[in-house]
C-alpha cells in the first residue's frame, strides 16, 4: 500500500518541474557555430593560405571591434612570400576577409542558400 507521504512528495515534485520541463522543451535547439566554407581546393596553396589567414584577422578584428578592411593588414599588404605567390596571397585574404565581413553584414544569406 502507498502512503500519503509518499504520493504527496511524488505530486509535489511535479508541479514544481513540469513548468521547467515544458519550458525546456520549447525552447529553440541551440545555434550552431557558423563557419565560412573552406577555400577551393583548385586555388593555389598561397591562395588558401591567405583565404584562412583573412578569415582569422576578421575574426579577430571583429571580436575586438576594429573597423573592417583587410588592406589595413600588414599579412595582406606586404605577405612574407616570394614575389610570385603574393598576388595569389592577397586574394585569398581579401575573399576569406569578405566571407566572414558579409555573414556579419547578411548572415540570413547563409541560411537562405
């Protein structure tokens, strides 16, 4: 036989964590961690080099609330290459830079496909 006691406290317990478990439950899974797609893999290895390099100083930049440009990156104007791979360096900062610039500007587009 169950005593008083003990379907007092089993009634109890539920009033006070049913609200909890309903509120829970409809609440939104959490977001995930937005990430820029990877650089091309046709690009030349300086090109991705500098697309991670630029995706991580707007990251950055943006974190510490600078002002958004990648030109104003020493890694972007003047990169430690031989003269023949900077242009492809440059590039890659520049597009890495802009895709984490325009999430931030538009990040529904991302979304949307």
């Amino acid at each position: 036989m169950v005593n008083r006691k003990t379907v007092a406290m089993v009634l109890g317990l539920a009033l006070v964590w049913a609200p909890a478990v309903v509120m829970l439950a409809q609440q939104d899974p959490p977001a995930a961690v937005w990430e820029p797609a990877p650089a091309p893999p046709n690009w030349s290895q300086p090109a991705r080099d500098g697309y991670q390099a630029g995706v991580d100083a707007a990251l950055k930049d943006i974190a510490a609330g600078r002002s958004l440009n990648p030109d104003r990156h020493e890694a972007c104007r003047h990169p430690d290459l031989p003269s023949e791979q900077r242009a492809d360096f440059r590039m890659g900062f520049r597009r890495g830079y802009r895709a984490v610039v325009e999430h931030r500007l538009h990040p529904d587009r991302d979304r949307d496909g």
